[in-house]
C-alpha cells in the first residue's frame, strides 16, 4: 500500500518538477 502511494508520488512529481519544492514544503510541517 504505501510503497504504490510513494511509486504513484514519484510519478507525479516527476511530471511536475516545477512543483517539487511546494510538495516537499508541504509534506514537512513547520
């Protein structure tokens, strides 16, 4: 279950670079 989130999360983020660093500001809380 998590590794095919994390496969689907890379997959996406691989066709949106551009938004690589808003996913990782989001995904870190503070």
């Amino acid at each position: 279950m998590y590794f095919e989130e994390l496969k689907r999360s890379m997959e996406w983020l691989a066709g949106h670079k551009d938004t690589i660093f808003l996913g990782q500001a989001v995904s870190v809380p503070g």
